[in-house]
C-alpha cells in the first residue's frame, strides 16, 4: 500500500537535495516502482505540482508530474532531458516543497521539449508550454541539484 514520504528541506538536508542523481534502469525494481507510488501519494497530499526523488531521499532520475486539476494525471517521468528550450522566456512565481512558505519569482523559457521515459520503459517525448513547461524545469532542475533559491530574480 502507498505511503506518505518525509520531505527533505533547506537547510536540513541540503546534500541530498544537491547530490548527483543516478540512471535508472530498465525494467525497474520493485522498490522503484513502490517509491514511484508513494511519490505520487506524497506530492498529492502536499500538496504540489510535481515532486523529484531527491526530496524524498532517493537520489534518482525520476520525477513525478501532477497536473491533474489541470486534465494531465499524475504520472512519472524517468531519466529525463530537457532537449530544446524556446528563446522566449516568462517569470512566474514559484515554490517548492522542499523550501516551504518560500516563494520568488523565476524566469525560465516560455516552451520546453523534454524526452524521458515512462515508469513501463517507453520513451516519451513531451512538449510543454505555460505551466507543463514550468513543472518539467523545475523537477528536472532538482535532479540536477538545482533549486529554485539558486534561480529567484533579485
């Protein structure tokens, strides 16, 4: 049965959330599909827009997107890659969970084109604009140890 997940905030746990992040493989364990399943238990009783295996403790390539208020149901995003970036970009006010009460504006490119893979193994490729774009930034962001404190406009 899925569980809650502790989330891994700044200060306290900055290393895990800074680390490198290690490739799945595929097919996946039955501990990274149960992680998969708590992520997504996790993010939506956050609640959040999508949630990176390192605030969870789990220094992995694996992402969950929660757009579901928005017709897009939660779903996870494996070993992906930002592979084209529009030059146009827009600030939008963000957060994260693992900076709570922390909000700032962050400009990022308007429309990403990510590629990744599904918790099955097939490849996806995933155009995104508006806040799909922004969601996918973010997330990939932390699996490259990058958060959004590094990114607020001064």
């Amino acid at each position: 049965m899925p569980k809650t997940l502790r989330l891994h905030t700044l200060s306290q746990d900055e290393a895990i959330l800074r680390a490198p992040n290690i490739e799945l493989t595929f097919p996946l364990s039955k501990d990274v599909l149960e992680l998969i399943e708590d992520m997504k238990v996790t993010v939506k009783k956050a609640p959040g827009i999508g949630l990176a295996a390192p605030q969870v403790g789990a220094n992995l390539m694996l992402a969950i997107i929660h757009l579901e208020e928005f017709g897009i149901e939660a779903f996870a995003l494996i070993n992906p890659k930002v592979i084209s970036r529009s030059i146009k970009k827009t600030a939008m006010e963000e957060g994260c969970l693992s900076i709570p009460k922390v909000f700032g504006q962050v400009k990022r490119p308007a429309k990403v084109e990510v590629t990744g893979y599904t918790q099955e193994g097939r490849k996806v490729h995933i155009k995104g604009g508006k806040l799909l774009a922004k969601v996918l930034q973010h997330e990939i962001d932390h699996l490259n140890g990058i958060l959004i404190a590094d990114k607020f406009e001064k």
